[in-house]
C-alpha cells in the first residue's frame, strides 16, 4: 500500500534528502540558474522535482524556477537568454532552429501527451455536442464558429490538439485562441468566452467538479492516440539554445544531470507522494484532480529520457507542417543526448 505523505513530512524528507546528499556534488559549484516552465500543472513536474527535492542544489545549482506563463513565453525568454533551460514541447528548440537561434533538446519527458483533452462547456454537451464533428458543425449565437482555447498558439495543446483536428478536416472549422495560464484558462470556459478548452486532466477533473465542464475528446488515451499518431513521440523535453551550452558546458550538465535525478525519483514514487512534494506548484487546482493527472503522467512518462530515430520519423508529420512552420529538421539537428547519457552514467536508473 501507498504511503501517504503530509506536507509537513513531505519537507523532512526534502531536508533529509539535502543534508545527505550534499557531498555528492561534482557538476557545478555556486552557479546561479534561471529554469522556465509554462503554466502551473503537473506534465513539468521534473522541474518541480528537481528544485523541491534539492537535486538543483546538490550539483551546485542556485536555481530560480520562474513561470512563463505559456510554452511560446516560455521559448521566448531562453531563446533571449533570460532563462537558462526550459520545458515544453519539442517544437519550441525546433522553432528556435528554424529562426536561427540553435534549439536544442536535452532530455525528453514522455512519449506522447497527456495534455489533449478536449474540455466542452458542460451546456453545450446537455445540447447534445457530443463528438469533434458535432462540435464543428454548431454555431455560436452570433454566427461565429466555435471557439477552442488552448494556453498558448503554437504551443504543446495547440500543436497536438490541431492534428488531431486536422487529420479529421475540422481544424478549419474552429477559431483557436491562446488563454494563457490555469486560472484563465479554467475561467474562459467557465465564464463560455470559448467552447472547448483543450488541456491536461486536472483542468478536466475541477470543470467537471465544478459543474461547467465535460469530457468532449481524449486525445491522451492510447488508443486513440496510436490511431491517429501511430506510436510513441517525444513530445516534452527540457530544452536550451547551443549558445547557452557553449557558454558553460558544466553547468548544463548539472542542469540535466538534476532533472535526470528527478525523473527516476518520480518514476520510484507515488503519484499521492510526488503531489506532497510539487504541491506549492499546481496548487491553482485541486489535490485529487492533480493526483489523477500525476497518474495518467506516470503511464506516458519516458524514464530512459531519450529519443531514437523512429520516434523523431514518427513525430515529423505532426511537428513539420504547415500550421507549426517548422522546416524539417534532421535528429541531430536539434537532439543534444550526451548530457542525459553523462547523468545516466553517473546515477544510473
């Protein structure tokens, strides 16, 4: 059986872990680090991990963890350097690429999304909206098409999101609009400013709680997720630009060599445990709807943190298309593995 932890337990184990860890420290000394993530949910748990648990300041990392506020900012501000590594889709170093900046993925996280669910207002469901077609062919009041939000245009919901849609021939027959972080997300589609909200279990789990949300279309379950994409795809990774490796080489590597750490952590516990510990950073939703995306995360995640040329083949019809504007792009491109294979060496899973 699970054993529960409470936060305040949660924290002694942090410290313990910090105190007896602490010679363990061979990366990096006193580097000071700026690490990116998107919006507040649990698909970036590595990076909560990482920092909570004290794998950041066991190799030698004084971090700050800062939130962009959707993956595009969040590509925005590494790509100007104000940010060292980011997480987020693997489409993020690729764009960076294609603009000359050099993107590089470091280490990915699953090996297909777990954040495609589409969320339709619970009114328009009880009107008998019950498939993606059905959605397509209603109108709003005002004559317009419906409208789906995702975080951010042209990042993880909408680039996977609108595959799927486009493989159906529906993705012209929505308006897509980008509505930032959990709060304002939850807040479009409550508020019916937008139709469908297509996001991550959590947002699913408090709009049904709520009363003005419902399940519309799972493009997280595997099955559906086989028959549209055909397998297994890197589709979150820690990134960085070239030039910020080049800088200092070191100190990417304590960066990955934590976030390595902090994958087999998470693969080692609980989903109840890994919420204690990340809890200050998902706190906009609530503790079960965290914990029952914490679980779907667990049958995605990619604890080997690598990316082999079927799964890139695999990923390029969704990542190298009109709607995204990549140019296709070769693995060895934009895949920087001997980080991940160094931190592998030194703590293996």
């Amino acid at each position: 059986m699970a054993t529960h932890f409470t936060r305040r337990s949660a924290l002694t184990i942090i410290a313990g872990c910090g105190a007896s860890m602490a010679a363990g420290r061979a990366w990096a000394e006193d580097k000071t680090g700026r690490v990116i993530y998107p919006v507040a949910v649990p698909v970036y748990q590595s990076q909560f991990v990482a920092d909570r648990i004290g794998f950041f300041k066991e190799a030698g990392l004084d971090c700050k963890l800062i939130q962009g506020g959707s993956g595009v900012k969040t590509r925005e501000i590494v790509a100007s350097s104000q940010g060292d590594i980011g997480i987020g889709d693997v489409t993020h170093p690729m764009q960076l690429s294609n603009r000359g900046r050099n993107g590089r993925i470091l280490m990915p996280t699953d090996t297909r999304s777990s954040s495609v669910i589409f969320i339709i207002r619970k009114d328009l469901k009880d009107q008998g909206i019950t498939t993606l077609e059905a959605l397509t062919d209603w109108k709003r009041p005002d004559g317009r098409k419906p409208i789906v939000s995702v975080s951010s245009l042209g990042g993880t919901n909408h680039v996977w999101s609108s595959y799927y849609m486009e493989t159906m021939g529906l993705d012209q027959k929505v308006t897509w609009v980008g509505t930032g972080n959990v709060d304002t997300m939850l807040g479009s589609l409550k508020t019916k400013q937008v139709d469908v909200l297509v996001s991550s279990q959590s947002l699913l789990n408090d709009s049904v709680e709520q009363g003005w949300g419902a399940m519309l279309f799972d493009g997280t379950d595997e099955a559906i997720w086989n028959k549209y994409i055909g397998g297994k795809i890197p589709v979150t990774g820690h990134f960085t630009l070239q030039a910020t490796i080049d800088k200092d080489p070191a100190k990417m590597q304590a960066f990955v060599t934590a976030l390595w750490r902090a994958s087999q952590w998470i693969k080692a516990h609980s989903p109840d445990e890994i919420y204690d510990v990340i809890e200050p950073y998902v706190g906009s939703t609530s503790r079960g709807a965290n914990i029952l995306e914490i679980t779907a995360l667990k049958k995605v995640a990619d604890y080997e943190g690598t990316i082999d040329a079927e799964g890139f083949a695999r990923g390029g019809k969704v990542w190298f298309r009109e709607m995204t504007g990549i140019k296709p792009l070769t693995i060895a491109d934009v895949v920087s593995p001997g980080f991940v294979e160094a931190a592998r060496k030194a703590y293996p899973g």
